[in-house]
C-alpha cells in the first residue's frame, strides 16, 4: 500500500507541474532488490526458497548448508554465517548456528573456550562419545555442551501418573557429580492425577535433608520445584554446580549443570540462553539478578 501511494502522488505532481509548463523532473526509478549475496563462490549464503516454501523450510536449508560446510571449511562458513546474519532472520536455531561460526575461528576454539569456563568435562560425555559417529564435529555451542556430560534433556509430559519427579531428580543429581553423590530422593505422589493435593518430595544425603512441595499437573512434571530443590542442595552442602534450565521451543526440558557463576558469565556472554521470562531481558540488570536468584547464588 505505502508504495501504491507513493507512486499516486508522484503522479499527481507530475500532472501540476506540466499544467504550470514546468520542466519535469523524471521520478525516481525504484530501487533495485539486492542480490542476496555477494562473495564470490558462496554456497549457503545463496540458498533461497522456492515457491511454495516456508520460512522454517528455507531456514533449515540454511542450518544444515552452514553445517555441512563447516566440516569442510570453517572460514568460509564463517564467512557467509556473517554475510546471512545481515539478513536478520528470526529463527532461534539458525541464530545459534551463525553465532558459533561467526563467535569462534573453529571447532576447537570453541571447545577450548568452553572448557575454560570449566563447562566440559561432564560424567556423561563418555555415554556422548559411544553414541556419536567418529567423524562428528561440534558446530555450535550447545553441540559442545551436549557433548559435555552436563546436558540432560527430557519430556516435561510424562504420560504416566504418578510423575516420579524422584526419578528426574536422581538423573538430574549425577550431573552434580561427587557434591550430590549418595543422595536419596523419595517422591509421595497424591491420589490422583486430578487432585488439587500436591506431590511431596524429599531428598537426603548423610545427616541433611531436604523438602518440597510439587504442585500436581496431571502427568506433567514440576520442573521448577525440581530444580530449585537440586539447586539448594548444592548450595547447602557448599557446592559451585547450579542446574540452569535452557530456553527451548517446545515441551521438552534442557537442562546444563555447571559452576553457578561459569553459567551466568556464558548466559550474559550470549552462549546460552536461560529458560527464564523473556520480559526479564528487557529489565537489564534484573535479568541476571533473576538468574542468580534462580540458581541459589
């Protein structure tokens, strides 16, 4: 519409000033759309949809080109990451994608900048490591994590009644690594899944013990009060690991666990992305008292 318009009134003054017998000016040729790349010998940075496709379509394209290329030559995917940022997509993990190949010269750099946090190194990286083709290479931060050993991903649905949050606790506990080793963790589920009675939940390592109310939501877990319950024993028994939940798009859970003040340094570096209320980014400092508020520090 804005450009019916202008073209409207362009055309308006041209019929005035050739009434008045003035020279008329020619109006402005509209400008030409840029071509969508312009390095030469670029593969990714020129991946366009087809009639018919979507913006998620045309965005996975993207990642998996950005990734495959990345196994083969990390500058140049870097390079057009760069050049496809410009195009300000909206699109979480094409985002990541870019953020890695532009952030790092390479695969290793990354890793190794990861393990200086102290975020590598996890009990689970060896289960990673038997699951994994030799060939695969870490493209993105979270690849790294996963990676890692202190990654934990699950349904936030279980399907079942009761939910056995007793269960995710001791998964989520092994990540903790010695500090929560030997901890019991007993779950006094309600009636049923419809009741307005909560779970109970109780957790002991040595002589210390722990309890939380779990609200009931059906075969749905308390994620939350599963956390803030980990988070607390770490910190009571004098521990630097927090568990901090990750941003993601749908109803699965991603958990990292790692040193408290290591997780909030790479959330505001922009390496990860906390699973807390977008609204909170707005507040500046807020948000990372939010995040610290969250992880006991």
């Amino acid at each position: 519409m804005t450009f019916f318009a202008t073209r409207v009134g362009v055309v308006l003054i041209v019929i005035v000033l050739s009434a008045c017998g003035t020279d008329v000016p020619e109006p402005p040729a509209a400008p030409e759309k840029p071509e969508p790349v312009s390095m030469d010998g670029a593969t990714c940075a020129v991946v366009a949809s087809g009639e018919g496709s979507t913006p998620w379509q045309r965005n996975y394209e993207l990642i998996e080109c950005l990734r495959e290329l990345a196994y083969e030559d990390w500058s140049q995917a870097g390079a057009e990451a760069a050049h496809i940022v410009g195009w300000s997509l909206d699109h979480g993990s094409l985002n990541e994608v870019t953020d890695s190949l532009t952030r790092y010269e390479s695969s290793e750099a990354m890793g190794s900048d990861l393990e200086a946090r102290g975020l590598l190194g996890g009990p689970g990286a060896q289960y990673f490591d038997e699951d994994t083709d030799g060939n695969w290479q870490p493209i993105t931060v979270k690849d790294w994590l996963r990676k890692s050993g202190f990654w934990y991903e699950f349904d936030a649905e279980t399907g079942t009644f009761p939910n056995n949050h007793d269960y995710l606790l001791e998964s989520l506990a092994e990540m903790f690594g010695e500090s929560l080793n030997g901890a019991v963790f007993v779950e006094i589920a309600p009636t049923d899944w419809e009741s307005d009675d909560p779970y109970q939940l109780r957790a002991t390592l040595g002589e210390r013990s722990w309890e939380r109310v779990a609200e009931n939501h059906g075969d749905w877990y308390d994620v939350t009060t599963v956390l803030d319950m980990l988070n607390t024993m770490a910190a009571d028994v004098g521990a630097s690991k927090r568990a901090m939940p990750l941003q993601t798009y749908d109803q699965f859970v991603t958990v990292i666990v790692g040193p408290g003040e290591a997780l909030l340094t790479a959330a505001n570096d922009g390496l990860i992305d906390p699973a807390v209320a977008r609204h909170s980014m707005d507040r500046g400092k807020a948000f990372e008292d939010e995040v610290r508020k969250q992880l006991g520090l």
